[in-house]
C-alpha cells in the first residue's frame, strides 16, 4: 500500500463513521448549525424535515457581504425524498444590515439590491 492510498482508506473509513452519528444527531436534535462572523450573523445549517407533505434533509448558509452597509445572503437547499406539492422548494434572499451608533449590526428592514 501507498501512502496515499492509505490516507484515501482511512478518509474513508471515517467518512464512514462519521455518517452514522450525523444521522444520530439530526434524529435527536433536528438540527446542526454553526454560527461565526460580526453578530454572528453567518451560519451553516443542516436540519431534518418533516411535514405532512414533505420529508428530507435541509442545508442553510448566510454569507455576509461587507461595505458601507452589510447583506446577509441566505441560500436554503432542500435534499426532499417525499415532496408531495412539487417544484422546487429552494430559496434566496438578502438582507440588509448596518452598524448603529454603538457600532452593532441591526437590521434595516429593507432587501440587498
């Protein structure tokens, strides 16, 4: 064996292990999430679905854009195996943010452009 092949192999078996625990947690919790960023602000999520009219797997990430004033862009992609409504379900929007006087991020209510 090589070594890299020995990397790839063990990548794998973790890979492996890893899944089931993943799983484990989503059944408990519902959800993963991580923030980070100014006011953390910027998050991943994965999170389980279950409705009526659909099930599967959802993943949210919100990237903050920097400037003058502050976007927050949210993609949320849904990985369904029972959608009984069809379409596509995904979604994107911003949102906009700016520093107040005591330099905190706060919403202004208004969309990204």
């Amino acid at each position: 064996m090589t070594p890299r092949s020995c990397a790839l192999g063990c990548g794998l078996w973790l890979l492996v292990m890893v899944l089931p625990l993943v799983g484990f947690f989503l059944a408990v919790n519902g959800e993963l999430a991580w923030r980070r960023g100014p006011g953390n602000l910027e998050v991943d999520r994965l999170f389980l679905i279950n409705e009526p009219n659909a099930s599967g797997l959802g993943y949210e990430a919100a990237r903050l854009t920097s400037g003058e004033t502050f976007c927050l862009r949210t993609n949320v992609l849904y990985f369904l195996w029972r959608n009984e409504e069809g379409g596509n379900p995904n979604a994107a929007y911003g949102q906009l943010y700016q520093r107040n006087a005591s330099g905190q991020l706060e919403l202004t209510g208004e969309t990204c452009p």
